[in-house]
C-alpha cells in the first residue's frame, strides 16, 4: 500500500478481463478510518490497513463495486454502506445506507453523480486532502486522463455527461478513479479535459 494523497492509502488489483487494475481505498484521520471499494488484497493489505487503526466501515460507490468487501468487513468486524438506491440492488448484507451530502465517517461527503450507470453512483469528496473518490463515474485510462465507460453502460449517455459536470460544482484537485490509474494531481483539469473532448 502506498499513500497517494495525504490520508488516503491505496492498493491496486490487476483485472485480467479489463485489463486495467481495480484499486482500493483507506482513508484515515486521526484514529479513524474507512476502506472503499475494495478489490483483492493480500494480507500485507489487511496488516497495513491494520496498523493505521481499525476501520469503522466498508464504504461502497455503487452497486457493480462490492469487490472483496465482504471479506474486508468480516476481517474488520465493520459494516458495508452504500448510498440508499443502490441498496436494493446489491445481494450481500449492508450495515447501513447513506444519501447525497451526507457527512460519512474519516471526513468524506457523499456526491451522488446524476444520471449514471447505477442510480446510487456516488463519488466521495475529501476536502482536506483536496481530494474525490469515484467509483464508475470515470475510468483512468489512458493513464493520465478519464474516460467514460462505454455509452451503451448508460441509459442516456448526455444525461450522464452532463451528471459529471456536476462534480466541477465542488472543489478538488486529485481525482482517485476507482478503475484505471488514479490522477493525484490535474484531475479536475482531467474532468474539464473530458466534458470538452465528448462535448457535441
């Protein structure tokens, strides 16, 4: 695990059928910390996760990402939460779920993304760390830039376009794509980049 930006660890996962990698997050302030999306991780993760203090919770982006969250809940003795429509989709056993503004444990704020491909897709802002969290609103590739998933992922790709811009209304600077590479530095750039080249 390496951190990527202050307070937020990260491990990578190789995806074979995607052929990009799944990462991982832990976001930690003082004593207390969260994992999102958690693909695989072997068990220099888990002890890393560890040694920066029990978690308090797995937190979900949206439903297509639960990953290996089980295992890091059971590990952990925490609860998986994800945003309130995208509950009912998801097949294993929540904790909890959370709505758009809410303050959510370590210091993150939910960010429902509009018009997505699943209707609870949020990102996570971490303002002290200038800093957001996505799930599939965006894909870091090529490395270095985003990308959307494919249009037919979407039920109205525009619709989903315009549901990006909404996360220029916030202020960040890293963009942690939870598919791809992550951009610690130049992402809202990345994001405003995007919104030009697919504009019509």
């Amino acid at each position: 695990m390496r951190e990527i930006v202050p307070g937020v660890l990260t491990w990578a996962w190789p995806s074979p059928e995607k052929k990009y990698d799944f990462n991982g997050w832990f976001v930690v302030s003082g004593r207390e910390g969260v994992i999102v999306d958690p693909p695989p991780g072997d068990d220099e993760v888990i002890a890393a996760i560890a040694g920066c203090g029990a978690p308090s919770a797995v937190l979900l982006t949206n439903k297509d990402h639960v990953r290996d969250s089980e295992r890091f809940a059971s590990h952990f003795r925490v609860p998986i939460l994800i945003h309130q429509a995208d509950a009912p989709l998801v097949t294993i056993r929540l904790g909890g779920v959370f709505k758009h503004g809410e303050e959510l444990p370590a210091g993150l704020e939910a960010i429902r993304v509009p018009d997505a491909k699943s209707p609870g897709e949020c990102a996570l802002l971490l303002r002290r760390s200038n800093a957001i969290i996505l799930g599939d609103a965006l894909i870091g590739t090529p490395p270095g830039r985003l990308s959307f998933l494919p249009p037919e992922r979407y039920a109205d790709f525009a619709k989903a376009r315009e549901g990006v811009r909404t996360l220029l209304n916030y202020r960040f600077e890293a963009v942690l794509a939870g598919d791809g590479e992550p951009i610690p530095r130049g992402g809202r750039r990345a994001i405003e980049d995007l919104l030009a080249r697919t504009g019509s």
